[in-house]
C-alpha cells in the first residue's frame, strides 16, 4: 500500500490495513508553488471547510472537528510527519484521535507539461462498535466526494486566487424577485 509504505518511511511506524481514498487533479501551476500555497495556514480551512471546522495550531499541527451521524461531534489533532517541496506531505493523527487517519499529497509534474498532478490519498480508522460501523458507511460515501471537493476547491484557489460560491448570492436573489 502507498500510504502505508509512505507513512513506514517516513516515521519507522506500520499504519494499518484499512483502505486508501485516493483522488487526484491536475493544476496548471508548477509543484512547488502548488506546494507552498497548500502549506499556507489560510488553505486547508478553505479548501476542507465543506467537510470540518479546522483550527491551525502551529506550522505542522491542526485540530479538526467533524459532525458525525446522530449529531455526535468528533474532533482530533493532525501533524504533519514528513514532506519534500514540491512532492509530497505525509500527516498522521495524534494519540486520542476520535476519527484516527493518516494521508499523503503528492505532487508529480503532469504528462504534456501541463502543471502538476496532486494525488490525495487518505486512510480513515473509525472507532469499533456500532458507532463504528456507522461511521465506516457514511465515510465509503463521503470522503470521496470530500476529497475530490476539496481537490477542484484547491485548483480554483490555485488558478484564480478565489474559491467559487455556488449558492446564489442574496442580490441575485433580489433581482430575479423584482424582474418577475
């Protein structure tokens, strides 16, 4: 497994057997730009926003708050464990974690010299039990559409300086009212 063997190199410690999402995207923009822009403490509350609250807590650590089935809250602390500009970042949970993971965003130079490809991969380890089961089902469903989401919300960010809303804004609102 790529993450798994990643996350052994990087740390001397053997992540588990659980599946890979895995979700990439090319960007028109060259990998270590890519890869500062992402490192940046406004990004990953921008581009994950749709999916958790996130609080950067330093450099390399940040706390994420999810809402889980039945309203129940989870939280945990990311740290970055290893990362090369402008080829990849390796994080992992802290002990405690409510919804362990570990993941990689890997840079790679696009075929046609077309920008970058950023490959994002993630490992989720919900909890045991029922509640585990749970999670386990929402989470086959979601994070795929989570990280692809939060993929084409970084590209936007990268090519055009801004994320789009695709909710209608109030004054378009206001318009269409008065022009029917």
């Amino acid at each position: 497994m790529i993450l798994q063997d990643s996350y052994l190199d990087a740390t001397g410690v053997e992540g588990s057997d659980e599946p890979v999402i895995r979700r990439w995207i090319t960007i028109g923009r060259p990998a270590a730009e890519l890869h500062r822009l992402w490192r940046q403490p406004a990004t990953l509350p921008l581009v994950m926003g749709h999916f958790a609250d996130i609080e950067v807590l330093s450099d390399t650590e940040s706390r994420w708050r999810v809402e889980g089935p039945l309203g129940k809250k989870f939280d945990w602390q990311v740290r970055i464990v290893d990362e090369a500009e402008g080829q990849f970042i390796l994080w992992r949970t802290l002990e405690g974690a409510d919804m362990p993971n570990e993941g990689r965003l890997s840079f790679a130079a696009a075929p046609g010299n077309k920008g970058t490809e950023l490959t994002l991969e993630v490992r989720f380890d919900p909890p045991g039990g029922a509640l585990g089961e749970k999670l386990t089902s929402m989470f086959d469903l979601v994070p795929k559409e989570t990280l692809g989401k939060a993929l084409r919300r970084f590209k936007s960010l990268a090519e055009t300086g801004e994320i789009p809303l695709l909710a209608p804004l109030p004054a378009a609102g206001d318009r269409k009212e008065k022009e029917a």
